[in-house]
C-alpha cells in the first residue's frame, strides 16, 4: 500500500545494466582467482544482450552508431597510418629487405609482404591502434557518466542505458576497425614498396607481381574479418569497464587503464587463434611461391 505522492516503478520498467560481482563475498585468494572469470562472464553476457537489442529491434540507433563512427575515424585515421607506415617499413620493410637483397631477389619482397602486412602486421596494429585510441575514449566517456550518476538517472527514467549508451559503440568499433583495415594493407603494401623500391633497386612490377603470385581472397577477408572481431572484443571490453567505474576521476583513470590492457590482451588471442584457424582450414595459405 503506498501513500499519495509515492513514487512506484513496475518490474517491467526497471532497467538493468551488467554490475560488477567481482570481487565480492569469498577469502581473499579465491576471490582473486574468480574475478577474471567473473568478469569475462559478465562481459559475454554484455555482449549477448547487445547482439540481442540489435537484431530484435533494428531501429533507433543507426544516427548514434553513424555519429559514433565519424568520431572514430577522425580520432584513429592519423596514428593508424603513421603507425601502419612505420611499422611496415621498419620491420618487415628493412629487414625482410635486406635478407632478400643479400639473396639479389629484393622485389621478392612483394611477396613476404603478403604473409608479413596483409596477415599480421596491418591489423594488429590496426586493432592496437583503435583500442588505445578509441577504448580509453569509450571507457572515460561511459567511465564519467558512471561517476555523475547519469547512467543511474537513466535507470530511474526507464532508459536502457545498454542500448541507448554501449550499442552504439560496441557497433561503430565493430565496423570502423573492419574498415580501417583496408587502410592499413594500403598503407603497409606502399611502406613495404618504399623499402622494396628506393633503398633495394626493386622494380615497381617485380614487387607487386610478387605481391600478387602470393595474395588471395581468403588472406583479405580474413584480415577484415580478423578487425571485425577485435572492434567487437574492444567495444564490450571498454564499455563494461566503463559502466562498471567506480572511485570518482582516479577510478576512471583505473578503469581507463584496466580497459586498455585487457584490450590489448583481447587483440593478442584473438590474433593468435584466428591465425592459426585460418591456415589450418586453407594449409595451401602457407606455401610460398
């Protein structure tokens, strides 16, 4: 029974964001033990409601997730082909070079670069680049939010702030580290032609005929695919950080850096069993011609 003036909230209006129960109840060993696990299950349950808000009702959140994309690209297009550029001509570049230039077939290099750039090297850093520019932004942002009580006005008004704050990102992180990656071949196949070219005597033809002889349709789907899958990882991972902060502006910046590092841990076994997946399946992918 409840008086006039009282302000009543039915089970169906009641909005629940994923808590974080790590850490709580338990000795102080096995609670340390549980928590990764907590937390990783917590964050596949995030990602679950996410998946499952944007398939049972497709409307309302494209502008959001558009707006969200134009911010990362503005935010991530620099670094990532300075990055990208960098990393392709130094590692790879240089060194790979200089291996082939020993054995006088330097615009061999061309192929190299189609297991170094086009498999590894342009979307990990692709994927580093986006979870260290692009996470910390989600993780202050939501991290803020957390800290100002909006995200819980928003539970008090019947807004789902999963839908309205973390699908939108989670899906423009998604998408735009899938389409950065096309930027990074770009630019890491021209680092490695800039190696191969004016410090080798490579000719333009031999490096991107050798280029060719090697590339194929499942190695390019596979690196987008590859970014697709590390946007998604970096897009939950951020967003649960951030929902989940705590402590005032020092507990954002904690949660700013525990988002990145498990990111960045995301990105590596991501890495390394996408890899290995996709040459187990297509082992003709390992033969260098």
């Amino acid at each position: 029974m409840t008086t006039p003036g009282t302000l009543t909230q039915t089970p169906d209006e009641t909005v629940e964001v994923p808590r974080r129960t790590a850490g709580s109840g338990g000795s102080g060993v096995l609670r340390k033990v549980a928590d990764p696990f907590v937390m990783a299950g917590e964050m596949w349950q995030l990602m679950v409601k996410v998946f499952v808000l944007a398939v049972r009702k497709p409307v309302g959140f494209w502008a959001d997730t558009r707006d969200q994309c134009f911010d990362i690209l503005k935010l991530t297009w620099l670094p990532m082909s300075l990055a990208a550029f960098g990393f392709g001509f130094g590692a790879p570049g240089l060194t790979g070079g200089a291996i082939f230039y020993t054995f006088g077939i330097p615009y061999r290099l061309g192929a190299f670069f189609e297991f170094a750039s086009v498999r590894e090297f342009a979307p990990f850093i692709n994927g580093m680049v986006v979870a260290g520019v692009v996470g910390t932004a989600i993780t202050a942002d939501l991290g803020a939010r957390r800290i100002r009580d909006e995200i819980d006005a928003m539970e008090v008004l019947g807004v789902d702030p999963i839908r309205t704050l973390v699908l939108p990102r989670v899906l423009a992180c998604t998408i735009m580290t899938a389409v950065l990656d096309i930027l990074a071949l770009v630019v890491g196949l021209v680092s490695g032609y800039v190696a191969a070219g004016p410090i080798f005597d490579a000719s333009y033809a031999g490096y991107y005929g050798s280029l060719f002889d090697l590339l194929n349709t499942v190695d390019l789907w596979g690196s987008v695919a590859k970014c697709a899958l590390y946007g998604l990882i970096i897009g939950v991972v951020c967003c649960y950080i951030g929902l989940n902060a705590k402590g005032g502006p020092i507990g954002v910046g904690k949660a700013v850096n525990q988002a990145v590092v498990i990111s960045f841990a995301g990105v590596w076994v991501i890495n390394f069993v996408f890899t290995l997946t996709m040459l187990g399946l297509n082992p003709q992918m390992s033969v260098y011609k």
